[in-house]
C-alpha cells in the first residue's frame, strides 16, 4: 500500500480521515443498546466491526493501493453498514 506499509488500524483510519466515519457507525449500531456496559458493546459492537472492516481491507486489496483509494474502500464499507 503506498503510503500505509506499516501503519496500524487505527493510523489508517486517522490517515483516510474515516476515524469519525466509523465512530459514527459505531454509535449507530449501538443506540438501541441503551443501558449495556461499555465492555459488553466493545466485545460485541466495537470489535465486531473492526474485525469485518479489517477483513474487508484485505479481501480487497491487491499491491499498491493510495490513501484516496483505501478512504474509497472504507468509506463505502461504512456507508453500506450503516444501512443495516
């Protein structure tokens, strides 16, 4: 990945700008959830969601990819999750 060899999860969100993005996913998967402990919505929201968008990175990139594109990837991804 051009520009992202070595960055962490959270580096590449922060690099995209989709940081916010997913926090508000997040946040919309967890509004009916009123009332459960924050532990309780970082195993079964939080983790859940970084793991499905980690995994669809990967199924999706294939050698050099630009930051433009990866924000592309991970903002779609967002935006259909938000559907639900």
């Amino acid at each position: 990945m051009t520009g992202c060899s070595g960055k962490n999860f959270e580096e590449i969100l922060e690099m995209t700008g989709e940081m916010e993005h997913l926090a508000e996913l997040i946040r919309h998967l967890s509004k009916e959830r009123e009332g459960i402990s924050s532990v309780w919505i970082t195993e079964n929201v939080i983790h859940p969601v970084l793991d499905e968008l980690g995994s669809h990175i990967s199924s999706h990139l294939s050698g050099e990819v630009s930051v433009t594109e990866l924000k592309s990837l991970i903002h779609g991804w967002i935006e259909e999750c938000m559907k639900v």
